[in-house]
C-alpha cells in the first residue's frame, strides 16, 4: 500500500513539473469538478494501468477534500467571483495546484482510514470470545493489544467496576491498637477492600484460586471461568497445570480484567500448619510478582483456600495482609493498587478488623518476634 502511494505521487508529480502540467492546470475552474474531468488517463497521458486507476481514486475522493480543508474551499469561492490579483490563467494554475494537493490529501486519509477499519474488522473476527473452537492465541494477541475503552467492546459483563470506582483504604485514626507496621501514607493509597464479585472489576489482573489441574472448578474458579468464556480454560489447559504455592498467568478473555492469575492454594482441611501458612503465603507473594513481570499494575486476591479449601478464614487473613504489606514495602513503586476481594459479609467484617495491623492509622509497633 505504501509503495501504490509513493509510486502514485511520482506519477502525478513528474508531469506537474513539466509538459502535462500546463493542461492539467489550465482545466482547473474549481476543485473537484472540472479536475474530474481533466485528470482522464487520456489527457494526463501518465503512460500506465496502475496509475490510471490510482488517479481516479484520487478524483473521486477531491469533493471530500473539500470537507477536510478550509483552505481550498476559500480558494475554490474565491476563483468562482473572479477575486484576485493574478490572472485568470495563473490564478487556475494555482487553484489547480491547491485542489489536487486536497485531492491527494483526502486521497491518503481515506486510504488511512480504510486501513484501520480493515485492521479493526480483522481484529472483530479474530475475537470471538463465546466459543470454544476460536483460536485463543489471536484472540489474546488481539485483546492486549487494544486500549481499556476498545477492549470493553469484548466484555462479557455490562456491569463492570473500574478502579477508580474502587475506594482506597482509609485507616480510622485513635491508634491505641498496638500494629504490627508502621504507618505509610503512601501505601496506603494502594490498598482497597471491595466486597462482591471479583469477575465484575476492571483492573489489570484479578487472581483465581484454581486447581492444580487449572481446568476450572467451583467457587471463585468457576465464576472466573464462566464469565471468561470457553478460551480461558483452552489457554489454562496449554499451561500443564501449577504445583501448591505456584502461578500462572492468562488473559482474561471476556473478563473486565486483562489478565488472570492462576494460584493453587493449600488444603486446610486437616487444619493448619506451618507447611499451609508456608504455602498460602507462596500464593500472594508468586501472584504479586507474576503480577509485576508481566506489568499488572492493579491486582484483586479472593481469600485463597478459605473456602472449599477450609483454610479458617481468621487466620488466612494474617498470611494474607502480611504478604502484601511486606511486597509493597519492598516494591511499592510496581503496583498502583492491590485490592481484597471479599464475597462473604463475614470475610468483610474480617479484614475491617484486621486490616488497621498491616495498615494502621499510627505508628504504635508491635515486635513482630
Ligand atoms: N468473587 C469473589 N470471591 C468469591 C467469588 C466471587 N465471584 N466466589 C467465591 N468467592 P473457593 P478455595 C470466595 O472455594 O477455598 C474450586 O473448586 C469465597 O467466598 O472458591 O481456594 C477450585 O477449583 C471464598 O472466600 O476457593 C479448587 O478446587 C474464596 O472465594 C477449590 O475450589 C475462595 O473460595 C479451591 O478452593
């Protein structure tokens, strides 16, 4: 396409210079209608199949220069009343100057233009996120290389939560608590309790407490799935599942959220020891770095194996403030939010309540030994 234009400017700007120039020139009387006329393969003699039908592109597209530039339109009204000091054979000459530089303008928008809506309607075929036999390869290419605003065309949700309809976390002030941390402003701002559904936020990653299979199950898992659509689980079955403690990361398909990560929390239910706490802690430090290597600014955990998993949920909360306190302090500048996805009202109540030791309104440390 390039070279079509390229060869199509030489075409047109070797005869302006020398003889055809004259009677191209002399023809012009306004833009785009006596032009229409002159600039036949016949009289412009440019000697070629290709340039003969590059220049009528070009002639059918002069009246929408028109609409493009303010300048020839003036020149056009101003030859029409006979205005102007030059005369009428120079003034045409000029005009006609003008009018096909507009003709060639508008000529190298459209063409513009009909590339992108080539690439866009390329791009519309290649993401069809409601079946399973789609390749998910393109379609992922093809998702994250759009903006946020292009990608929400593919949301399977209407109702989606952008960040910044996300609250950051405000630590109540009294401070007599005795807190595990110091207090930081600044991490502050990165740290949000949201209650309800994690498939609904929009943000750069939200974290999936899978399987090790990574082909989908209940709870968190198969929300994330189902409102992924069937590629999630095509691109989950490529990554030959992921070991306790370990991550994997997907695109998110037709989730508000670009990218998905995959973590395999412990089972709890012989209860807890240090080889769970071990391996929970493993689940957020490996999400959040997976996170980070892969430039996810925004990451929302569920409660990892407190739930099928019978991980106590008031104790999972420790491994999981702890976690990300320690992350942030050491790679704050990596992530703009880290957000606690809660669904069960008692899981709120939980991290309102625990929430102040790993993020405190005053500096009353507690050792930590
Ligand atoms: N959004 C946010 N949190 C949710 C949602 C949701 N849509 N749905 C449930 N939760 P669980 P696990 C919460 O059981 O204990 C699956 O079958 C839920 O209230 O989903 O790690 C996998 O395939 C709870 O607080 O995950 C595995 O086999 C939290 O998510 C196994 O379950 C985790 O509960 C993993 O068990």
């Amino acid at each position: 396409m390039a070279l079509q234009t390229s060869a199509l400017f030489s075409y047109i700007r070797a005869p302006l210079r020398t003889g055809p120039l004259s009677r191209v020139c002399a023809g012009f009387q306004g833009a785009g209608v006596r032009f229409k006329h002159m600039l036949t393969p016949g009289t412009l003699q440019l000697g070629g199949n290709i340039a003969t039908t590059h220049v009528r592109g070009h002639i059918k597209a002069a009246p929408r220069a028109k609409e493009f530039s303010t300048t020839t339109t003036t020149a056009v009204r101003k030859s029409s009343q006979g205005n102007g000091s030059s005369s009428p054979r120079r003034c045409r000459g000029w005009l006609g100057k003008v009018a096909l530089r507009a003709a060639l303008g508008a000529s190298a928008v459209a063409l513009v233009q009909s590339l992108h809506t080539g690439v866009v309607t390329a791009m519309a075929r290649k993401v069809n996120l409601n079946s399973a036999e789609g390749d998910w390869k393109e379609t992922k290419d093809s998702l994250l290389s759009l903006s946020v605003k292009k990608r929400r065309q593919h949301y399977r949700t209407s109702n989606f939560v952008s960040l910044e309809d996300v609250l950051v976390w405000t630590p109540a002030g009294g401070g007599s608590e005795q807190t595990l941390y110091q207090r930081n402003e600044k991490l502050d701002q990165k740290i949000s309790l949201y209650s309800g559904d994690i498939t609904k936020l929009e943000v750069d990653a939200i974290v999936n407490a899978a399987k090790k299979t990574l082909l989908g199950g209940g709870g968190v898992d198969g929300a994330i799935h189902r409102a992924a659509g069937p590629l999630l689980r095509n691109e989950c079955a490529s990554l030959h599942g992921c070991e306790t403690g370990e991550a994997k990361i997907t695109c998110g398909y037709g989730l508000p959220a670009k990218y998905v990560i995959h973590t395999v929390g412990p089972i709890a239910q012989g209860g807890v020891g240090e080889e769970e706490k071990k391996a929970l802690r493993s689940c957020y430090k490996n999400s959040l770095t997976t996170a980070t290597e892969n430039a996810a600014r925004s990451v929302a955990f569920p409660c990892i194996s407190t739930g099928i998993y019978g991980y106590p949920p008031e104790q999972a909360v420790h491994e999981a403030l702890a976690t990300v306190r320690e992350y942030l302090d050491e790679h704050h500048d990596k992530l703009d939010r880290v957000i606690f996805c809660v669904f069960l009202p008692t899981d709120k109540e939980l991290y309102l309540q625990t929430l102040p030791l790993y993020f405190p309104a005053e500096a009353t440390v507690k050792s930590k030994l």
